[in-house]
C-alpha cells in the first residue's frame, strides 16, 4: 500500500485559523512567529470543477538551494516515480504534536495525489499552497476529543524505534513498521466516530 505521514500544527477543524479561532500550536517555528501555517485549511471542503476536494499541505524542507519538494518516489510502492510531478493513490495521514506532547494521528485522505512541489490556488475567498489533494469522501477528521486514543497514537523513534524524526513526512518504510502500519489500517477501515468533515461549524463573528 501507497501511505505517507504527514505532521503538522495542532488545530481542532483545520478550517482557518480567524474564522473559528482555531489557534493552530506545536507547528513549529513559522507557526509560532506568525500564527498560522499554511496546514490551516487541510479539512476545508473546497469546490473544484464541480466536485468537492481537500487540499492538504505539509511543509518540505529546502535542500542545497533547491526548492522545497516531497520525495514521492520515497514513498512505499513509488520507486518508479522519480521524474514525475505527482503520484496518486496514497494514503495520506495527518499527524500533530497535541497539548500532551505525543504525536497523534488527527484524519486521514484516502485514494489521495500526491504533489512533489508546492501547489497554489487563488479562489474567491483565499489564496493557499498545498501539495496533497483529494475528493472529500474520502477524507476523515477525527474529534478533537478523541485524538488522544492509543489506537491513533503515532509512532517516534522514542518511543517504537521508527516514525518522525525531525522532518515532518514519514515514508514507512521500515520493515518493523510493518505490524504497526497493519493495525493503523484495520483501526481506519472500522472507524465509527463522526467525521468532523461532514459537520457544519458556524464561523465565530
């Protein structure tokens, strides 16, 4: 199976940051210093040609002057997808450091692409960058009150031996990750809680 990690800031919807005061924390520093990261609208159904989307954004480190990219033939199954722009396929988690400090899986986009570089749209109502999309049916937000759960508990060497290090994007593919990524994946395919995508939140003010 195509699957890649993602960690990113701590929010409740992921729907911006103002309209909800939902204040985004443990996202690192560009985070810190400006209070909001670009992740801030990964769980935002959006509208595009005529289907409705999520578009997901995990930041990328630089390297030796070259621009930020998303090594997609690191992830598992995509060795063959070193020259392209995309791959698709892949099921992409997002993870974030919450208020306990452990790192903890937040949702989920199913049967997602996968973008090697930066992304950008500019709609009506907002400009963003992502590098992840996929049809919101697919996509699954987990409650905020029910993230902190040790089935959803996501792996750092700490603490398994395997999963983030200090980049933000994990590629699994590790040998003894493998009992762990068979259990996440049965955890997924029996989720019965509500999905916080499908849930209409008023804007404060």
């Amino acid at each position: 199976m195509k699957i890649l990690f993602c960690k990113v800031s701590s929010m409740k919807y992921y729907r911006g940051v103002e309209e909800y005061n939902d204040i985004p924390y443990n996202g690192g520093k560009f985070v810190k210093e400006n209070g909001y990261g670009y992740e801030e609208y990964n769980f935002d159904p959006i509208n595009i040609e005529d289907e409705e989307c999520l578009l997901g954004f995990v930041e990328t480190k630089s390297n030796r002057g070259r621009k930020n990219e998303l090594h997609i033939e690191n992830i598992r199954g995509c060795e063959a997808f070193k020259n392209e722009d995309y791959v698709d396929g892949v099921l992409v988690i997002w993870c974030a450091t919450r208020y306990t400090n452990r790192v903890s899986i937040v949702g989920w986009y199913k049967d997602a692409r996968v973008y090697r570089m930066y992304q950008e749209l500019d709609d009506d109502y907002n400009y963003r960058y992502f590098n992840i999309k996929a049809k919101k049916e697919n996509c699954v937000l987990i409650p905020d009150n029910k993230r902190n759960k040790h089935i959803w508990d996501a792996p750092v060497p700490k603490t398994h031996t395997y999963g983030f290090g200090q980049a933000l994007v994990w590629y699994a593919k590790e040998e003894k990750a493998n009992n762990y990524l068979e259990k996440l994946i049965k955890n997924i395919e029996a989720y019965d809680y509500e999905n916080i995508v499908n849930i209409d939140i008023e804007p404060i003010g």
